[in-house]
C-alpha cells in the first residue's frame, strides 16, 4: 500500500473483535518498532508484549483504556541506555521510544489490525503490576486486535489543519 493512503486509513480503534492476533504479525509488529531510527542507534526501547488473559487483567486495573483488546503492547524505554543531549542532559528515550511506537502503530494498520496509543494510564500502577524495573520508562500503551465490525473512525478523524497553518518557511535574507 502507498504510505500516505496507509497513514490515511489509519485511525484509532477502541472497539474490538475478541479474535487473537496471530503470532506471525506479532512479530511483524515488533519488527517494525526493531527497524525503528533511534538517537544514536542506542535503541533504548522495550515492548512488553501483554496478551496471556492474567496479563490483560493486570492491564485493567493499570487503566480503563484498554478496550478489551485480545493484546496490548506497552511501549517503553531503558532511561541507563538512551542517549542524552551533551550540552543540557535531554533525555531522548522518549522520543525514541515515540519514534518506535509509531512504526509499530503504521505496521499495525498495514497488517489490517488495529490500535490507539493511549497515554491515559498510572505509569506507577504500570510498572508495579508488570514488576518492571526502575529503569524502564513506560511512554504508551497500544491495546491491538482485529476492529469490531462496528468500529468506525472518529467523527473529527479526517478533519485536519491547513499544511499553511502548521508549516512555516524560514527564508534568511541578507
């Protein structure tokens, strides 16, 4: 498919089929977020794959957006590895860590799945019920599945911004 229809027909889904995803396109999916460009190459992300029925029942009580998807990937970054800015500290691992979720996010549509990044979630609650360590950052959740047959675009979906009203060309003149 021609990338800009991809990203066109992306949208996000919060209604799903209760069919499992097959493990041939979970591993498409990591795949994409593994080819993923980070700073430095220092490929700081972590995916936690959540998909056993215990494991997703963990989720509910880390957040309401979970939206009964058949699997979820909890995307984050390892804050010892992931490059920072030398003349201000800037921790860049969550900008990796966006950067991999959405390659993760096209490849999902472009397997016919579904998914949203939901940012709504007790990052406290997230580590404590996954026992993750203290340094792994959780940046977004994607709960994933095949779309409900009623699943449909949000309303706003396709309603954009002029290119003129979020771009501006700097011109230097001497």
């Amino acid at each position: 498919m021609d990338f800009l229809q991809l990203a066109k027909e992306r949208y996000s889904v919060r209604k799903f089929s209760n069919k499992k995803v097959e493990q041939e396109k979970i591993n498409l999916i990591l795949e994409a977020g593994k080819l993923a460009p980070t700073a430095v190459n220092y490929q700081p992300q972590r995916i936690l794959v959540i998909e056993s029925d215990d494991s997703l029942n963990k989720l509910k009580e880390c957040t309401k957006y979970h939206f009964n998807a058949p699997l979820a990937m909890l995307i984050c970054y390892d804050n010892t590895i992931s490059w920072k800015r030398s003349y201000d500290n800037k921790e860049m691992g969550e900008v990796d860590a966006s950067i991999v979720a959405t390659q993760m996010m096209l490849e999902i549509t472009n397997l016919n799945l579904g998914t949203t990044w939901v940012g709504h979630f007790d990052p406290q609650k997230i580590i404590e019920a996954f026992s993750l360590p203290e340094n792994i950052i959780p940046v977004g959740l994607f709960p994933i599945g095949y779309p409900d047959e009623n699943s449909v675009p949000h309303q706003l979906h396709e309603k954009r911004f002029e290119i003129s009203e979020t771009v501006i060309y700097n011109s230097f003149k001497k």
